[in-house]
C-alpha cells in the first residue's frame, strides 16, 4: 500500500532530544549535525504505512519544502498519534493524504 502524503512539521517539541535551528540556517540535503528540523519544513511523497507509536516513520519523498527532489525520510520514534499527525521525540507534524 502506498499512500501519497504531505508532512509538515508545525512544532519543535519542549522536551526535544534535539534543537531545531531555524530555517534559515539549515541547509537542506546537508550534515547539519545532531538538529531536529526546522518548524517550517515539509515534504511530499508516499508512505508505506501510517505512524504507529514506538516506530519511525518513513517516507519515499518526492518534494521538499516545493522543490521536488527524491529521497527518503525518516523520523525520531513516533510517540503519539493526533487528530491530525503525529508526534516524535523531537518534533510535531501534521499530516495530509493528497
């Protein structure tokens, strides 16, 4: 099953493993070190299967913040699942099906 979705990460967690820098001091497709990403970050690509709680999620990605470029990504361990995304130990995302 392949789901086509949209990702977008709307808040560093408090209690984050990792700082997040912001966006502008990031560079994306580079080692920026042990960062979470930036809150203004999104993708588009295709899920295998949906978050579940003490996984991470990964993603074929076909775009990144509109830009289409391929790759894969991955996040922290999923530690709960909202009404409309899902939370890591670093970050809080929404997600879309498109």
């Amino acid at each position: 099953m392949q789901l086509k979705v949209k990702i977008s990460k709307i808040a560093h967690r408090e209690d984050a493993i990792h700082d997040a820098p912001p966006i502008h001091d990031y560079v994306a497709g580079e080692d920026n070190g042990d960062v979470s990403l930036p809150v203004e970050y999104y993708l588009e690509g295709f899920m295998h299967e949906a978050p579940a709680v003490g996984r991470s999620l990964v993603v074929l990605r076909t775009s990144r913040n509109g830009v289409e470029i391929g790759g894969l990504f991955t996040t922290s361990t999923v530690t709960e699942i909202t009404n409309d995304g899902f939370k890591t130990l670093n970050s809080v995302y929404k997600l879309e099906y498109i």
